[in-house]
C-alpha cells in the first residue's frame, strides 16, 4: 500500500490551473511551520471546502520529511540565502495538488513500524490516508546551453513528491 510511487502526477490540464502559489523554505525545522502559515493563507483565498485541514496536515508531513531525510546531514540550518525546499500549491476545479520539491534524488520510503505511539516514521502514512493520491518523480534540471548553441540536459536534481486531493464542487460559493 504504501510503496513509493515513482511516478509524475495523474494527467492534470495546465491550462485549466485556475490559482498557483508557491514559497522557498529554509533548511531549518521552522519551514514546517511557515509552510503551513503559508498554505492556510492560500486555502483561505481559494475554495478547498472540507479538505483545508487534510491539506495543511500533509504539507506539514511533506515539509518536514523533506528536511528532516532530504537535506545532507552538513546542510546549514541558518542559511537562509539558497533555501534547498520549496512548497507548491496548484488548483484546478475539482483537484488541489501540493508538491515538496527538495535536492535528494532517494525516493520516500515509508518505515513499517507497530509501535503506534513512536513520535515519528508515520508521516507517509499519514500522507497516504489523508491525500487522495501521492507520488514522487525526479525534478529535471533547467536545461544548460552549451558553448556551441546546443541545449545540454543536466542530471536530475533532486525529486517532488506530491499529494492530490479531490475538492467537492460548491456553486454556492460561486
């Protein structure tokens, strides 16, 4: 149930985005907190319906994976110039989707564990009760141009992982 899903996100139509957001956090332990400061400001201006407290808790689980298995153990926790992890929030009618993007190239892996009141290591659960759907890929680097006019691919650099959830069409609110 809970392997990772090496795959992009389900086929979604960019040009039905109606609202987009995103935010740069540093390698610090706060980010988790900023990120969800920053996702409930965006949910309060777009209509998530029922699903405002399910998405705030997985962008808290996937933030805090990021920095805590994502970052090089020698990644400074102060440095606040290059920030390493970045939120994004797209919507579209029906489907919100929020994306970690970070500079590790492991896949989520989920820990398997039965002590139920441990303190961590069921954050992809989590994700996976809560989200409709989730999944990883690789984050392709931009492409670099080489000396002779020629676009050269880089290496991957780093991954997204990603959690949908459907939204319940209110025309009320319309």
């Amino acid at each position: 149930m809970l392997e990772p899903l090496r795959q992009g996100l389900p086929p979604l139509d960019p040009a039905a985005v109606s609202n987009a957001a995103s935010c740069a956090l540093p390698a610090r332990y706060e980010a988790v907190r900023e990120a969800r400061q920053f996702t409930r400001r965006t949910l309060d201006q777009w209509d998530a319906g029922d699903r405002f407290d399910d998405i705030c808790l997985v962008v808290s689980e996937l933030v805090t994976n990021a920095l805590r298995h994502a970052l090089p153990s020698d990644t400074p926790r102060t440095n606040e110039q290059d920030p390493p992890v970045r939120l994004h929030l797209m919507r579209w009618t029906s489907r919100l989707v929020c994306a970690v993007r970070d500079p590790s190239h492991d896949s989520p892996v989920a820990r398997e564990s039965e002590d139920f009141s441990a303190e961590s290591g069921r954050g992809l659960f989590l994700v996976d009760s809560f989200a409709d759907s989730w999944g990883w890929h690789p984050s392709p680097s931009p492409h670099h141009e080489s000396g002779r006019g020629h676009a050269v691919t880089a290496a991957f650099n780093g991954k997204v992982v990603w959690a949908l959830f459907r939204l319940t069409h209110n025309p009320a609110s319309e």
